[in-house]
C-alpha cells in the first residue's frame, strides 16, 4: 500500500475535509494522527486513526502532540495543515478578536506545527508538508481576516519549500474552492447557493475531492513538486464562469 509505515499528522480532522483526508491516508496503510479542538464522534473504527485533543494555535499543545508522536513511532513523514476556521464581516464591520481569532488558528497555527516539525524533517532528510489554503487567497469581499489568513499560508508555503528543500522535504498547498462542508452549509443556504451558482460546473466539490490532491501531493510521484499551490476549486480561480 502506498502509505505503509508513515505517520500522517492531521489537524481538524475530526470533520469535513481533514475527515475525509484522514480516512483516505488510513485506506491508503499510513498511522494517522488527528489533531483537533473537538472530540470524534466515536464512530471511527480505524485502528488507524488515533486522535489527541488540543488547539492548534497553541505552541505548548502543539509541542506535546509532537513529542508525543515522536515518543511512539520515532517519525514523522507527513503533515498536513487543515485546521481553519472562518469569522466573516465587511471590514467596517469585524471585531478585532474576529481578524485575531482566524489569523491564529489559519496563519499562527500551521505555522506553530512547522517550526515543530521541520528539524525532525531535517534529521530525517525527508518528508511531506501540506497545507490547506483556500482560494479565497485571492480576495473575498467580507473575508479581510480569512483571505489574509490564506494568502499568509501561501507565503509560508513558498518559504518552507525553499528552507526545507535541501533536507528532501517538499512543502506545498491545496487551494479548495467550495466544498461542500459543515464550514460552508454554516452559511444562510441562499448564499450557499448563490456561490454554487458561480461555480463553472454550477456544483460545489466533496471533501474527496481534496483527499485525492493531498495524497498525490504527499506520494512519491511528487517528489519534484514543491512550493506550488494547486487550485482544487473546478476552475473557479479561472474568473468568471459564467
Ligand atoms: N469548505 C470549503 O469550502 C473550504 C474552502 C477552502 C478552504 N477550506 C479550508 O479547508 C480546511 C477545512 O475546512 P472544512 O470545510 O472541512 O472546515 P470544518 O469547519 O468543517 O472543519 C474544521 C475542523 O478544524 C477543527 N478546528 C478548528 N479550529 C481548530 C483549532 N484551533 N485547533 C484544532 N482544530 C481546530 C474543527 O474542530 C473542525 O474539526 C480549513 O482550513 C478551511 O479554511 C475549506
């Protein structure tokens, strides 16, 4: 199997696309580590899939998850960065602690878990780092905190692959566009509906569908890949689609 022996750590994964990236890495042989703010529903019987509670913007529950990972497998293949959350407004409208809170757990959080595990990498002389941004990335009106939060992964994503490079590490990102998650039907559903209807193909993507980008992105096939952004998103990125 494509994954055998390689320990993937997943934060958010506990619902939407980390779920759905979790349980395509544990189909695929590879241990899981989910990292997350909520408790599972308990119906995931994969003894593949191991769960630690904890905040990703926090460095000391960060710092522990990794310890305590190392202390058990000894390595860390690959991590991805799924953990976001979103607090809309128009600027003239958005609390401070809205542009904070999105910035911590979407900018701050991935790359706490990075400074964690890029000298693991380093010593190991591989690995795989992918992060999950958003193709709000290149603006959305009411989303200031959310599309810099995005466009700040991105960067850290350009960055990592530079730095990391030399020691075999690739770092790069998955842009979804709209997917069809308890994120997105958290919006009033005639808004959900009117972005479907801006979508080219008129349909929002499934969380496998960005499973399937991240496992090629974390395979062998994409060993010469690194610092790029794959727009996931059914050619929203393109403009307009109408
Ligand atoms: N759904 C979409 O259309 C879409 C589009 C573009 C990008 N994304 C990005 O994909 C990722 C996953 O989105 P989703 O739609 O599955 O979201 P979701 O809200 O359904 O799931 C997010 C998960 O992250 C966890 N989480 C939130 N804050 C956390 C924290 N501080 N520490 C640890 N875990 C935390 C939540 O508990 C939840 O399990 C996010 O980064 C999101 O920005 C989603």
């Amino acid at each position: 199997m494509m994954f055998s022996g390689k320990t993937v750590l997943i934060t958010g994964g506990v619902q939407g696309i980390g779920k759905a990236i979790a349980e395509r890495f544990a189909k695929l042989n590879a241990k899981i580590y989910i990292f997350d703010l909520q408790n599972p529903d308990n119906n995931n019987s994969n003894s593949n899939i191991h769960f630690i509670q904890g905040d990703v913007s926090n460095n000391n529950e960060i710092t522990e998850f990794v310890d305590h990972v190392m202390d058990v497998d000894g390595h860390i293949d690959i991590v991805v960065n799924n953990a976001g959350i979103i607090r809309d407004a128009a600027i003239w409208n958005m609390a401070e602690a809205d542009f904070d809170a999105v910035i911590n757990v979407n900018l701050k959080g991935p790359w706490l878990l990075c400074r964690a595990v890029a000298p693991i990498m380093r010593k190991q002389k591989s690995g795989r780092i992918i992060n999950i941004a958003s193709r709000s990335w290149l603006g959305n009106f009411g989303q200031s905190n959310y599309s810099s939060s995005k466009g700040g992964l991105v960067s850290l994503t350009r960055v990592l692959a530079l730095e990391l490079a030399r020691s075999n590490v690739t770092v790069n990102a998955v842009s979804p566009g709209l997917i069809d998650t308890e994120m997105t039907r958290s919006m009033p559903p005639e808004i959900f509906e009117s972005f479907v209807q801006k979508q080219p193909g008129k349909k929002p993507g499934i969380p496998e569908d960005i499973a399937s980008a991240v496992t090629f992105l974390a395979s062998e096939d994409s060993q010469f890949i690194n610092g790029q952004i794959l727009q996931v998103d059914g050619g929203k990125s393109i403009g307009a689609g109408h």
